[in-house]
C-alpha cells in the first residue's frame, strides 16, 4: 500500500510523540491497578443480598446470587492479570524504536478500515469489519486508542458505530463491552504489554480477535439477550425495540424502509408497496388496482376516472359507428294506378310517344 508524503509526515511525528509517551518515567514505572471496582461491586451486591433473603424476595435474591457469581470470576481474572504484570515487569522497558512505530502505524493503516491519526487529541483510531457471533449481527466496531494515556490508565475505548445493545442493557453493545470498554479475559496482560512495548499492531490485532470471540463466561450479557431482527428490504440487523412489521406480510421493517399507504394508513415493506401510475399516491398491495383494462396499477381515484373517461370514449366511439338516416332519394317512386300505363312504361329517351 503506497503512502503519500504528507502521511508519512503525520506518522512520523505521531510515532516520535508516542515513543517519548512510552520511554516517560509514568510509561516506564507502570502502576499496579488492583480490581477495586470489583471489589466494590462484590461488597455492594452482599448487602443487597442481605436485603432480599431479610424481606423474603427470592426472585431478586437469585438474581443477586448470579450477579455476584459473575463478579467473583471476574475479580479472579483480575487477580491473576496483576500477578502476570508484576512477572511481565521487567520486560515493560523493551520499547520499540519511532522507525518501528512509524511501520507499525502504516501497517495499521493498510490492515484496518477507517484508520484516523489525531495529533491534536493524541489518538488513532480503526474500524472492524462487521462482527457477528454465532449467527447475532453486532455491527462494526471502532477501536480508539488515546496514547497519552498509555501507562497511566486505560488508554483505549472501544465503540459501537451503530449500537445494538442487549435487551434491558443499553450500555452492553458486545457480549464483552460495557460503556465502551472491553472486558479483556485472558487477553488483558497481552493487550497490557502490546502497548507498554509500543507494539501498536498487534495491540489492535489484539483487541480484534477478542470482539471476534464469545465467551460465554466471561460475558456481560449472552448472546441470547440479543433479541433483533432483520429488515427485510435492506437487511439491517435493528434491536427490538426499533423493530417494525409490516402490516401486511408480517415481515420485519426498519423505519427507514417501511412506507404508509396513503388510502387504509397501514405501513407495509417494500414488497408489499406501491404507487400510483397517475398520481404517485403511495398505496400498499392490496389498494392499488391493476384491472384488465388498464396496463398500469392505479389508485381507486385515478381507476375511477379512468374508468369513466374510458366509457365516455367507447361511447363517442358507438355514436361515430352508428349510420346516418338514409338520404333523401334524388327520386321518388309512387304508387301508380293500375291504369297509369304510362306512369308504368315511361317513354325512354329516344322514343316517339305512339298516339292512341
């Protein structure tokens, strides 16, 4: 992949920030984290349960039960993050050069859709391809990484371009994100080192396979909380709660794609749409004629008129057809008497009229 001057420009001054960023003294003596928030949910959710087996409310109380499960393996899999980074500790001073970060970020560029290089904010950012799960649509993912930030706090955020939460979770948009941020599993130390090392590739290569992954007991929320569908015309995956039907077929609809037929007000899908040839009318299938006697589907209206104009001209037609009264004749023979010989045997032209 070829690159102009003016991005290799932009990497090359992004590159020298982001390793004086790594070889800093907050980079460099990298801060234990403990699982505080963990520990803090753990703590909250025993006094809930207290509350709940107190009061009698055995569902709220098995919901808790769960939740704290759920807490524990996680604060297990944080435990054991912190003993891998103080075994990691020394290798955290093994940075990569600004020629190495300058290839990695073009190697970045060419891997990843929508790659953004932000001097100003200090971040760079790419798009996944659309991930799907075991047959859930999620959509595509944009991975920011804020380099400032690295060996400080956590540097990157992850976030869904057009989010399609869970049922009831509106901030749970992958199965291992929650507001924005993933939950590592065991990729956490290896994402960790990627980027004290400021090997930015595979740190985003990283973070990839993990949204490309479900597993189930690490996630927020399972896959089965994903209750959507697809719309028919143009295939969106939409969560319920923006899921249409169209009022004729059944099938699913987005907004976008469904249409109000403007003579029953139903909204059908594109299938079971259509238009008026005259006016334009938006009819679905069931309102728009299409009669024998005119090649085009119209609304009642226009049918009618059409109708009319049609037997206003087969009249007109019927009345030029007809035939006229007969013409006078140039001639008219009468009656004679039957003793009017010659009323009967007129003389002809040449003859000499015989005396009696």
């Amino acid at each position: 992949m070829s690159f102009d001057s003016k991005f290799r420009r932009q990497t090359v001054r992004a590159a020298l920030s982001i390793h004086d960023q790594l070889t800093s003294s907050g980079a460099q003596i990298s801060r234990l984290r403990l699982p505080e928030s963990s520990w803090e949910a753990l703590r909250r959710i025993t006094r809930r349960l207290e509350v709940t087996a107190t009061r009698g409310w055995h569902t709220a109380h098995q919901h808790l039960v769960d939740e704290l499960d759920y807490f524990l393996r996680m604060l297990n899999r944080e435990l054991d993050v912190v003993r891998e980074e103080l075994s990691a500790a020394p290798k955290l001073r093994q940075v990569s050069s600004a020629r190495d970060i300058v290839a990695d970020l073009e190697a970045i560029a060419g891997e990843f859709e929508g790659f953004t290089l932000d001097r100003k904010q200090q971040s760079l950012s790419v798009l996944t391809e659309p991930i799907e799960l075991e047959g859930t649509y999620l959509g595509s993912f944009q991975i920011v990484l804020r380099w400032d930030q690295i060996g400080i706090q956590k540097a990157y955020e992850v976030i869904a371009t057009e989010p399609f939460a869970a049922a009831g979770e509106s901030d749970v948009t992958h199965p291992h994100v929650r507001d924005q941020s993933l939950c590592e599993g065991e990729g956490a130390a290896p994402i960790k080192a990627a980027l004290a090392q400021g090997r930015l590739l595979d740190f985003f290569i990283l973070v990839r396979q993990i949204l490309e992954t479900y597993n189930a007991e690490s996630a927020h929320v399972g896959l089965e909380g994903w209750d959507g569908a697809s719309c028919r015309d143009c295939g969106w995956r939409m969560p319920s709660s923006e899921r249409g039907t169209c009022e004729r077929c059944g099938a699913s609809v987005c907004g976008e794609c469904s249409s109000s037929c403007e003579s029953c007000d139903r909204y059908v899908c594109g299938d079971c749409s259509g238009s008026c040839a005259d006016c334009g009318s938006s009819l679905c299938s069931s309102c728009v004629a299409t009669p024998d006697d005119v090649p085009r589907q119209l609304c009642e209206t226009c049918h009618s008129h059409s109708t009319e104009e049609n037997h206003d001209s087969d009249d007109d037609q019927s009345a030029d057809n007809e035939p006229a009264d007969d013409p006078a004749p140039l001639w008219t023979e009468s009656t004679p008497d039957s003793g009017d010989t010659a009323t009967l045997y007129p003389v002809c032209l040449g003859e000499a009229a015989v005396p009696a």
